[in-house]
C-alpha cells in the first residue's frame, strides 16, 4: 500500500482506519460543507413554507396558532370563508374581535360588510343553536365612558328592505336582539333610520314584537317636531308623542285619536268632555227643513243665537267622536219626527223627537258624528220646520 492510499484509509488525525468498534470519527471539511448546505436547504424551506398563503383543500382543517403582528390584511376567500368550530377565546368566543385604539369611530372590534345586492346578506351572523340559557349569537360590548361607544352597530344603506341588524330567536326562550344597558345615560339598543320610509327597530314576533321585561315601561323619550292633531299625516298603527306630554294613536290614515290626559279641551281617551253649552247648528239662520228632507250640519262652531255668526272656532274639537246635544224642533206646520245621525247617513232609523203642529219641543240625547265632526239631520213626512241644536259636551 503506498503513501497515498494510506492517507486515504486514516481519520482526519492520521490514526488508525474508521470502523464501527473505532473511536467516533471527527469532521472533516467536506463533511462541515455537506452540513452547512443541508442546514441551507431546510432553513430555505422553512422560510418558504412561512412565506407561502396557508391553505388546505376544502374541508380540511387549517390550524392557526401564533400571534402576528402587521398592518397588513389577512384576505379569506370563498364560500364559508373561515369558520371557528368549537373555539374559546378571549371573552370566551369563537371569534373575538377587540379594539382599544382611542380613534372613535374609526375603530370596530369586528366589523362585517356585505356590500351585495341580494336580498338575504348579511354583513354579521351570529347564531346560537345550543340550549344554553345564556348562548349569544353576537355579542357586543363597549366600557368607553364617552357618549359614543356602542357594542353592535349596524348599517345599512340599501333601498329595498336592507337591515342593518336582525336578530331572530327561534327557541321557545331565546332572544333575538338583547341590549344590555348599566349607566345612567346609556342605551341597550338604538335603531336610527334617516330614509324616507326607513324603520329604526322593528320586532317580528309570534307573541309578542316588542316586550319590556326590566321595569316594563316604554318610554317614548323624543316628542314631535310638530305636534300631532286629529287631522295630522299619519299611518294607521303609529303612536306619537306631542311636546306636552300627551299621546296620540293613528287609527286610519291621516286621522288620529288622543290616548291620554291633557289640557282641555283635549280630555283623556274614551272619555266624556262637559263644555259650557254652546249652539252649534240653528236652521233660522240659513234655511227652512221641508218634510222628506235630510241635511248635512256641522257643530264643530260654536255660532251666535242672535245673528248665527260664528263665536268660538273648533268648539267642538277635532277628534270628536260625539257629543251630548239638545234637539229643538222649533215651528212645525204638521206632525212628524226628526232623526239625528253621523254625518251622512241618511237612512232612518229611529226617531230623536217627535213633534205636533205649531208646537216647539226639544229631546236631549248622545249622537256619533263623523270623523268631519257633523251629523245628519233627517225631517219625516209632513210641512217639516226649523231645527236648533245645542252642545252640552263630547267624546274623543
């Protein structure tokens, strides 16, 4: 064996050649290059494996667990683009979003937009399927003391039934939308609506829409810029606050009804208004009734018994439904009977007063009139007369 095959068959010390039973061997600069090169490669790759999106084929699992740090934004695409099975974060959420910037109202713990045009989007669902007394769907929470903080806050800016929050409990105890208010100045839940036909809150329940379940008042806190009078534009249904406190319901379109106390002449609801007596219709003053003979009046005037000239305007105020009335015949050329009914109703069915020939006589009764505020007065076969009617009071 030569010199040169012998230095080939030693260690990197000149010892004896390497075998299994032999000393370990030490590294010689080729095997310190292999290494290095191997290191190389795996830190490439694992840079690269961090470097690349992560992705699963769809329905497989994607395991997130390091905290990161970046202004940039993660982007999701898909169908179902990220769902938390099972989770229990912060807040002991599936999914918990958290701001404590001081930027107000450029700050959103979780912010959902559905920019879309169809009709079921939805920007946040959240929904609790467990049985679970105190599951939420969504849950929002804010601990800012200044007036603007908000816990949910929905927005929507579409024109064709667009919501911008909706809760909907299917259970036979669960809540749809729970507000949850522990200041003396905040709200639960706020619906703001600033479209022509917006809604701030609706309710859609099997029992009840809208329910107060703490101290079981409604307030309504806002009155009207305009206060409401019988006659104001209204939808049937709605219920409006004046600036003095009183409540008022639409019961058909455009015609509203006073729900409760306030100054007279506006009495409670349902209830019975005395009035000093006043003459709200005299025939002396315009013309004769004949017999067969029905006539449209008003009584909403209170009129002068000497001259008819009107005294008092709205007398008898809009939202009269009835009134208390004295009935005179006065001067009738035959025997006959005269009929009071709400403003054009001219069929006959009683009689308030009968009358004998050149005799003058009155009848007290209550009549309805029409939401005009008039009555129908009817003459019966024969040379009619004159006719006066007397105020006493009314019902709203």
């Amino acid at each position: 064996m030569n010199d040169h095959d012998m230095h080939d068959q030693t260690d990197g010390d000149g010892g004896s050649p390497a075998d299994e039973t032999g000393p370990a061997p030490t590294a010689t600069r080729r095997s310190f290059v292999s290494k290095g090169a191997l290191a190389a490669a795996v830190g490439a790759a694992a840079g690269l494996a961090v470097s690349q999106k992560a992705s699963a084929a769809n329905g497989d699992t994607v395991n997130v667990g390091a905290t990161e740090n970046g202004s940039t934004t993660t982007l999701f695409q898909g169908g179902t683009t990220l769902e938390v099975d099972g989770g229990n974060s912060s807040g002991d959420a599936a999914i918990y979003g958290h701001t404590a910037n001081s930027l107000g109202d450029s700050t959103r713990g979780v912010h959902g937009a559905f920019t879309g045009t169809g009709a079921g989007g939805v920007g946040v669902y959240g929904a609790h399927t467990g049985t679970a007394m105190s599951g939420v769907g969504v849950y929002g929470t804010t601990t800012d003391s200044d007036a603007g903080g908000i816990g949910v806050h929905g927005v929507t800016e579409g024109t064709t039934g667009g919501e911008g929050v909706r809760g909907e409990s299917k259970g036979t105890k669960g809540i749809g939308v729970h507000g949850l208010s522990t200041n003396t100045q905040s709200t639960a839940v706020l619906g703001e609506a600033t479209g022509g036909r917006s809604t701030g809150v609706a309710g859609d329940g099997t029992q009840y829409d809208i329910e107060a379940i703490g101290s079981g008042i409604i307030r309504i806190s806002e009155a009207q810029s305009t206060d409401i009078t019988a006659s104001s534009p209204g939808t049937i249904g709605s219920l409006a606050r004046n600036s003095d406190g009183e409540l008022w319901y639409c019961v058909a379109t455009n015609s509203w009804r006073n729900l409760s106390g306030g100054a007279a002449p506006i009495g409670p609801a349902g209830s019975f208004t005395t009035v000093a007596p006043f003459r709200g219709f005299d025939s002396r003053f315009t013309t004769r009734f004949s017999g067969d003979e029905n006539r449209t009046i008003s009584c909403a005037d209170s009129i002068n018994v000497a001259d008819g000239t009107t005294v008092t305007a709205d007398a008898l105020p809009p939202g009269a439904n009835a009134v208390a009335a004295n009935i005179t015949v006065i001067a009738p050329t035959t025997n006959g009977f005269a009929s009071i009914n709400p403003g054009g109703d001219a069929v006959i069915k009683a009689s308030v007063v009968n009358y004998t020939a050149g005799q003058n006589i009155a009848n007290a009764g209550i009549f309805a009139l029409d939401a005009s505020r008039q009555l129908e007065a009817i003459f019966g076969p024969g040379g009619g007369g004159h006719l006066a009617i007397d105020i006493t009071g009314y019902r709203t």
